[in-house]
C-alpha cells in the first residue's frame, strides 16, 4: 500500500507541469472573458492565473508532508518532489511580465517629463535622433509582426503620418525584432513613416513593453504626454492637440 502512495506522489510531480500551464491558462481565460476593464484588472487576472499555476506544486508537497509523518521518502517520492520543485520556476514568467507590464503602465502615464534621447538606424541603415526632432510632435509606436492590433493599426498611423507631417508630426515605429524579418513584413504592408530597429542607443524606457500596441506621445517642447484614448480617434485628437500647442 506504500508503495502505492509513492508512485502517486511521483506521478503527482511528474504530471505538476503540466497542471501548472494548463491551471494558468484556464484561469486567465475565464478572467479575461468575465472582464469588463481588461486595462485596469490586469494585475489581478495575471496574480490569480499565478497562483493557480503554483497549486499543481503545492498539492505535490502536502502529499509529500503526509507520507514524510507515516514513513521515509523513498528515491521516487523525492524525485517526485524535486520536479514539484522545479515547476515553481514556471511563475517566473508571468511574475517576469508583471514587472514589465507595471513599467510600462508607468512610462505611458508620464506626463510633461521630457522624454528620453534615443538613437537608432531604421531597417534601411539612417540614423534617426529623437534630439533632432525639437519643435516637432513625435509619435513612436512599439509594433512587431505577430501583434495583430498593432497590424490594424499601422494603416491608421500611416494615414495620420501623411495627413499632419507638413504640420509638424513625425511617427516613428520601433521594432525589436530582426531586421529581415521587419523588411519582410514590410513589403506586403508597406508605410511611409520612418521603422527603425532596436539597438543601444535605445533605452530601456521604449524596450519595456509587455502590452503591444504601445505608444509614446511626444509634444513640441521634447515632453511626454499619455494617451488617454488608444483608439485610432484617440490617438489623432491627441496629436491634433499637440500640433495646435507651439514650442515654449
């Protein structure tokens, strides 16, 4: 009969992985559909998905504390335990992602703080300087070629781009991922605006990003503005209200 509770605490650990991943996704997608303000109840439904992968573990170690009273662990109880163990790793990822999230709810909530320098090439090799841009309204958005709203997007910005650039307006789009991959895409969505690349004369400021699409929104005098709206609609008024202020 021991040997029986072993093995089950064995296949326990053994089976923990894949509790844990499928726990998250169960629980995040049940709190995802249930949301009304999927902006302002991320934290939650991305703690409560958390524990719920750490659960699978847990049950592992208090059938590991139950048997641990009766007799000593055998060899497979302890590897049992150990993979049980190593399973708890698995939160690192969407602890990772908090933390990244939270950064970047707070620089797109930066209001009047002069924005960071950055300078890059875009996919065709030119140097851009945000430095060079004073006296202009600067839009940068963080896109990548598996994001889906971002790719419903562009077009807008792109329409935007060629409707206020003789007004003052510069949309710049930034990548992190590899150059052939950026030209790829864009050969089939083709946009006027300049795309640059990610390199280390970025900051970490526009690399924290955890949702896409993301926008940083920057007036005449080199200085942040939130976007409150995130809509197409949104995102014009905000620029219109930018290119109507003049530089101080």
């Amino acid at each position: 009969m021991a040997r029986i509770r072993f093995n089950r605490m064995f296949v326990a650990g053994l089976l923990a992985p894949v509790a844990a991943v499928v726990s998250y996704i169960i629980v995040y997608q049940v709190l995802t559909t249930a949301s009304h303000n999927l902006n302002g109840d991320w934290l939650f439904r991305l703690s409560a998905a958390t524990v719920a992968m750490l659960l699978p573990s847990v049950f592992v170690f208090v059938l590991a504390a139950r048997q641990r009273r009766r007799a000593p662990l055998t060899a497979l109880s302890k590897l049992g335990i150990a993979i049980a163990l190593l399973t708890l790793g698995l939160a690192a990822r969407p602890v990772t992602d908090g933390v990244l999230r939270s950064k970047q709810e707070r620089n797109m909530a930066m209001h009047d703080v002069a924005a960071p320098l950055f300078e890059t090439a875009d996919v065709d090799g030119h140097l851009f300087r945000l430095s060079e841009q004073k006296g202009k309204v600067v839009l940068v958005n963080r896109w990548a070629t598996w994001c889906g709203p971002c790719l419903v997007e562009m077009p807008e910005l792109d329409g935007l781009y060629r409707d206020r650039k003789d007004q003052g307006l510069v949309v710049f789009g930034l990548s992190d991922q590899e150059i052939g991959i950026q030209k790829k895409f864009l050969q089939k969505t083709s946009v006027t605006y300049p795309m640059l690349t990610m390199s280390d004369g970025v900051p970490g400021f526009y690399r924290d990003v955890a949702r896409f699409k993301a926008s940083f929104l920057i007036d005449r005098n080199g200085m942040l503005h939130p976007i409150a709206d995130t809509s197409s609609t949104g995102i014009r008024n905000a620029v219109d209200l930018l290119l109507a202020s003049g530089v101080h």
